[in-house]
C-alpha cells in the first residue's frame, strides 16, 4: 500500500471520528463508525488498484496494435512512388 493510500485512511478515520463524536458524545460509537469508514474507503482504493491492474494489459495490448498499424502506414507512405 502506498503512502496516498494510508494517508486517505487516516484521514478518513480521523474526519469520521470528529463528526460522529460531534453528532453523538459517545467515543465508543464514534471508534466504530471511524473504523467502519476506513474500511469502506480501504475497499474502495482495493477495488480500483484490481480495476486498473485488470484493464492495463487490453490498453498495452491495443496500444501495441495502433502503435504498429501506424508504423504499417507510415512505412507505406514514406517508399517512393514506383511509377514515378
């Protein structure tokens, strides 16, 4: 896990904590909604690193097909007209 991420969770709870001790003065209710929190956005940041890790290699792999039909077309376009 990288540092944006831990400190997203940090602030997460810490945020969370404040409102919920704000809204109820009970620290035990608000170390469970701050903890319920920092799950949620745990998930969250889980749920896009698999999502970009699982869409990366179709964007190489279609990155790679434009790179070369492109390269294809140039070549094509740079040889001398034969007729001329």
């Amino acid at each position: 896990m990288n540092d944006n991420a831990i400190k997203a969770m940090t602030d997460a709870y810490l945020v969370s904590y404040i409102r919920a001790m704000e809204t109820t003065r009970n620290s035990n209710i608000a170390v469970q909604a701050a903890s319920a929190i920092v799950l949620i956005v745990y998930n969250h940041i889980q749920t896009e690193m698999k999502q970009q890790i699982e869409q990366n290699p179709m964007e190489i792999v279609s990155k790679m097909f434009m790179d070369f039909a492109k390269d294809m077309f140039n070549e094509s376009n740079d040889d001398p007209d034969p007729d001329a």
